[in-house]
C-alpha cells in the first residue's frame, strides 16, 4: 500500500550573495536558492566548472544586461564554502559588439536539437581561473563565423580584450569556422575543437591544444583530425593495364563531433563522417599528449620497392607536445609500359615500341580510425567517455545515434556503441611507437606487450539505447564516471509529438575478466538493447542529464514539465534506481509572487566528495520586480550516502490551494512519474493562482514502492 505523508515548506530569510551555501541538508525550501546574476534583462544558460586547485566554482552565463541588446558572457566564482568572490550579478567575459556572443547556440551537427550542455564550453586553468569558447557572426566584408576564446583570472579580470581572443578568423564569406567545443589540457592550457569551412566548402574538424603564458596562446600541437583520400581506376596509356589514381574532389566532411579528455593528458575526437557519396561513419581520431622526449624509428612504405620499404625515417617527440595519432599515408609505384604500336608488324618494317611511365599511387590508411566498418545511412550525435581500470588500461566507450536501410526500410534512429582499448603509457602511446609489422602505416595498430585486454580483444558495437518509435533525431546524454557509463535520453517532441514520453536509461560498467583482461557490461537488469525506463515525462519535459564524480557516482538531474515544475535531481545506485524517488526530488517550488518560475537550462556538477552545485535560470520576479530570465544556484550534499534521502517535513500547508476553476475548490498537480523500485519519497505540488507568495506548494508525498507510472494529485 502506498504510504502518503502530508508536509509543507519552512520559510527563512533570502540568502545574501556573500552567504555561505544556503543548503546543507538538501531540504525543499525555495529560501535555498542563491541568486548569482539578477541584473536588468535576461541572464540565462548557465554553466557551472570546477576551480582548480582551491576547489571553487564558477558559474557562466549568457547576459542580455547592456543597452545594445547583444549577447555578453559574465561570469561569477565562489569559494568552496559558497561565499561569492567577484562583482554582484557577476564580471564581465565577454561584451563585444557582436550581436551573439553566445556558446548555446551550437548545434553539434545538422540538425538543431542538440542541447548546448551535451559538449563542453569552458575549463579550468588549473590556476583558479578558466579558460571558455564561443563563436561569433562577424558582419561584412567578412560576413561569416569566427571561432573566440577567453582566459578569466582568479581575480575575475580577462587576459584577452572584451571581445575575446579571435583563434579562427575567416578571411570572407566562402569561409567559416563554427561549433567550437574546448576541455581543459591538465597542463595549465586547453584542448579546443572547431569545424572549418575554408578547405572547398566542406566541414573538417580541427582540434589543437593551447596555453595562455603570458598573454600569447602558445601552441602545442594540433590540426585536421580527418583527412582523407579516395582512389579512383584509370585506364593505363595505349595497351597497359587499369591503375589508380587519387580523386582530386574527394572529400570526407564531419557532421558532428566531440572532444573528450583520454585520460592520458590527450584529446580524444569522436566524430561523424560523410563521403560525397552519402556513405557514414562514426570515426574516431586522438591528439596524443608526449610525457617524455621520445625517438622513434620507422621504416616507411613511400614508394613501393619490391617487398623492401622504401625509407626509413626518425620521429622525434617532444615533452608535453601533442601528436595526431591516426595520420593519412599513402605509397605509389612507377609503372613502365612498353606498348607495341604496330601490332601486328607489317612486312618489311621494323616494330614500333612506346614507352609510357606513370604513376600508381596507394594508401596505407586514412588519417582517421573507423569505428564500423560499413558505412551506414546515417550517423549523428558522437559522444564518448574513458572509463577507468586498476590495470594498464582504460576503456573508451564511443556511442552515436545511428539508422540505416534494412531490406529496403528506413530504420529508427537508435545509439549505437564501441568499446576501445586506452593505453596507461610513459612516453608515447604504443600506436606512435616503433613498428616492425606494419611499418607501411603511419600508426602501430598492434598493442604494446603485456597490455590488458578488453572484451577479450574483439572491439564489439552494441545497442545501447534504442528508443521505441525514434523515427527522428534525438539527443541523449552520455556521462562517465569511473568505471561506470551512464547513458540516458527520451525523444518526445522531436517526433512530432507533445504526449507522454519515457526516459530511457543505459548503464554500462568496466569490470575485471581476468589477471589481464577486462570487459565492458551493460549494468542494467533488463533493456541490454532498448534500454530501460526510469521514468514519464508528461510532454513538454526538458532533457535529462547526468553528472559524474568521476569515481562511479552520479547525480540524475532534469527540469520538469511545462516549466511550471522544478529542477530535480537525485543520486543514482547501480542499475538506474533513483535514490530520491522517480525522476529525483524537487530543488525549487514551481512559482513565486503569484507566477510561475519556468525554470529551465539545468546545469550541475558533482564533487568526487558528494557534493554538488546546480544552475538554473528563471523569471521569479526579484527584489526589483521582473527583470527577465535570472540564473540561481544551490548546493547539495550527502550525494554519496547510500541511506540518505532529503527529509521530508510533516506540517500544515504554507497556503491553502485556491479554486483553480468555478464549482472546483482544490488545485490539481502537475503529472509526475512513480515508475521504478527505490522505495523514495516522490514529492507532490500544487499551484496556488494569485497568492502573493508561493504560489506552488508541497501538499504529499508518495513512495514509488510499485509502478504506477504518470500521476497526478
């Protein structure tokens, strides 16, 4: 039987900006909520980072604050206490005159739905600052997209001027450099990752590492993470036999892609790949950070010379730079050919020979690694996250949305994974190493001796989430945390839909197989290839995301229905059961003043030591009155208590409901789920029309002992 238990919100007093954390109890009480930025206008898309190493945070935002009506970045930093370090409603990053200096209108591909949270923006500096991206329109004569970057100090000052630092700058129109996604080097600099319009048209994707000393952004190393050639037969000159040759307008273009931390001090690039020939790939490429000077000697095929290789060559690697693993290489031969003219050779002449020598060129591999060998109809959506292991390896796992033609039928999009090995090296990974069995490749594709193995070497593609009924694009959400992965989506109103629509979840886990061996398992007691449901949305949900500690613990968080409900979140056990109830517990009531919140744009990050900080922005109104979209915070802990729960507080209401329509004398909930097994408190508001105070209240709580899916009180 259900057990109910009736409670309402505490009222205390408004936390200050210089407050410490308003929360250490995870309690449901509005007063909780810190306001970061409530200036004029909105301020809106929060981002929240870790400072390192005095274990701060910042909080970045999108502010329409000044007069032109542009879009500017600001910036606020708290201390680990939570006591607010910089100006009030925070400093400025950048506030240039471009009309979009904005970092969540990046798409990820071609298609607009992914969420600006779902690639990363900014990074620490390993200083107490950090480092952020975005990309700007510039107005004629250029007339196209420029990528930007900024350095923050830990004092709040920007190294480069207010309109930040132009890293790719397009010479005019036909060029454009857009999408820009940026992680933190772990050496005090940043990886960064852009696609480029300037070669013929099509999107490469690049990626380079850089660090700020002394006002000037050095380069470490870095390029095009797929280039690419295409062979194509000709027929040889008089009599001789086909070769080959290279395309001159082949081309590979990226139509999404994502940059990930190796876990070796690296950049990892997952991307999506289309031939002119519509064919798609997901693909994968590495900038591979160099721990110590290394020399290699290589025996290169170039040109081919009987069964000997043609050169040999030295590489020599230099500390902290970084290299591109996977490179193209090619080789050709010259082809003579003796072709008799006259044939047959008429009677008293002598034969007439040609003699024609050209080139038939070859390729060792492309500068890129296939993580599926046939191409498919299409691929969007990479991701990926290195899972670790108390071996000499890491587990990658690369997922993508994926749908092809089986027996002349469109399929349904579904994410698709790999599983790959990551090298714990000293200098340089076993693929830049010397080679004496593949020394016509650019790479050593053959592992380093003693290394573990991972899914008994075979590099399996799994289904991991396939959604009923995803006819069209989804986004989805993949989060790793030590050795755990977490996955999670749902596709309502990408199909045209606004009804119900479930949260799918996938957890997959590194385990050990062996003294040398591991393997990649899909965690979850059923939905090996759909995933299971965790939850029901009522149709208008926001999307859900987890964030990781980093050591196998994470934090489900999402925005409720309508914008009339409220951040929730909720720590997650192994196998998807949500500690605080379906779909988590409440951090902020649905409205305020006699309006709704509509908070929206939910951005958390959790600490290794189960705690956390999640932004949002609302419209509540302020102490000024409405001033348009603001961005709040709070603080939760007891993250990693496996017993623990926000207590529930068992008191008469705040307010009493009021008729929401005549011959009606209560107020109807918001929809919510109870799908699932952790035997929480799901919490249970009512909306409270005109009331010049909370205008949304708690009224009872019920445990999800049993499924009863969508409900309503």
């Amino acid at each position: 039987m259900k057990k109910i238990i009736l409670f309402t919100l505490l009222i205390s007093g408004v936390a200050t900006t210089n407050a410490q954390w308003s929360n250490t109890t995870n309690q449901f009480y509005d007063s909780l909520d810190m306001p970061v930025a409530r200036a004029a206008s909105d301020q809106k898309n929060p981002l929240v980072i870790k400072s390192v190493p005095d274990g701060g945070y910042f909080v970045i935002w999108e502010d329409f604050r000044n007069a032109n009506g542009n879009s500017d970045i600001y910036a606020q930093k708290y201390d680990k206490d939570g006591h607010s370090l910089w100006a009030t409603n925070g400093v400025p990053v950048a506030t240039g005159d471009a009309p979009d200096q904005q970092y969540s209108n990046i798409s990820n591909g071609v298609v607009n739905y992914i969420n600006y949270q779902s690639v990363s923006h900014a990074a620490s500096d390993g200083n107490g600052g950090f480092y952020i991206t975005w990309q700007v329109y510039l107005a004629s004569p250029i007339s196209g997209y420029g990528v930007f970057v900024q350095h923050v100090r830990s004092d709040g000052s920007h190294v480069f001027a207010s309109d930040g630092y132009g890293l790719a700058i397009p010479s005019g129109p036909s060029q454009g450099y857009t999408q820009p996604q940026l992680i933190a080097d772990g050496n005090g600099g940043f990886f960064i990752g852009y696609l480029d319009r300037s070669n013929n048209g099509y999107n490469r994707v690049m990626a380079y590492c850089y660090k700020d000393e002394g006002g000037t952004l050095r380069k470490y190393g870095g390029g095009a993470m797929h280039e690419y050639k295409k062979l194509v037969s000709q027929s040889g000159p008089g009599k001789c036999g086909p070769y080959t040759t290279f395309d001159p307008i082949s081309y590979i273009e990226a139509a999404s892609f994502f940059i990930f931390p190796d876990g070796q001090g690296g950049c990892g690039v997952a991307m999506a790949l289309k031939t002119n020939s519509e064919e798609d790939y997901p693909a994968l490429n590495r900038l591979a950070r160099v721990k110590k000077d290394c020399h290699v000697i290589k025996d290169v095929r170039v040109t081919l010379d009987g069964d000997r290789w043609s050169e040999r060559r030295e590489f020599f690697y230099k500390k902290d730079t970084v290299v591109t693993v996977y490179q193209l290489s090619t080789y050709y031969q010259t082809i003579t050919c003796k072709v008799l003219v006259n044939d047959p050779v008429p009677p008293g002449q002598e034969p007439i020979i040609v003699e024609y020598v050209y080139t038939d060129y070859h390729i060792n591999n492309q500068g890129f690694a296939v993580l599926k060998s046939l191409p498919v109809y299409g691929v969007e959506k990479m991701n990926a996250a290195v899972l670790t292991t108390d071996g000499n390896i890491d587990a990658l796992l690369v997922t993508w949305n994926e749908r092809n033609y089986i027996n002349s039928t469109l399929t349904g999009f579904a994410t698709r994974g790999r599983a790959l090995v990551i090298e714990k090296y000293d200098s340089v990974p076993y693929q830049l190493s010397t080679d004496t069995l593949f020394p016509q490749l650019s790479y050593n594709p053959v592992g380093s001796a003693g290394m573990n193995k991972l899914n008994d070497g075979v590099n399996n593609i799994d289904t991991l989430i396939a959604p009923s009924n995803a006819t069209y694009f989804y986004d989805y959400s993949l989060t790793g945390s030590g050795n755990r992965a977490f996955l999670i989506t749902s596709v309502n109103g990408l199909s045209g839909s606004s009804g119900p629509s479930p949260f799918y979840y996938q957890e997959a886990k590194v385990i050990r197989q062996s003294a040398d061996s591991f393997a990649l398992k899909i965690n979850t007691a059923s939905g090996k290839d759909t995933g299971v449901v965790i939850g029901t949305g009522t149709g208008y949900d926001r999307f859900a995301f987890f964030a990781g500690d980093g050591a196998g613990n994470a934090t489900f968080y999402y925005v409720g229905a309508n914008g009339r409900d409220y951040v929730k979140a909720s720590p997650v056990e192994e196998g998807g059961k949500l500690r605080w109830g379906a779909l988590g517990m409440p951090l902020n009531s649905g409205g305020v003043s006699g309006s709704y919140y509509y908070p929206s744009s939910a951005f958390l990050y959790m600490d290794a030591e189960g705690k956390a900080v999640v932004a949002w922005n609302d419209g509540r109104k302020t102490p000024d009155g409405y001033t348009g979209e603001n961005v709040y915070i709070r603080h939760l802990d007891s993250l990693l208590q496996p017993n623990y729960q926000p207590p529930l507080l068992k008191t008469q209401l705040t307010v009493v409901p009021a008729n929401t329509s005549p011959g009606r004398n209560f107020a109807q909930s918001n929809p919510q789920s109870l799908i699932g097994n952790s035997n929480a408190w799901t919490i249970f508001q009512v909306a409270v029309p005109g009331v010049q105070n909370n205008t949304a209240t708690p009224v009872l709580a019920i445990r999800d002992d049993y499924n009863l899916g969508t409900v309503s009180v």
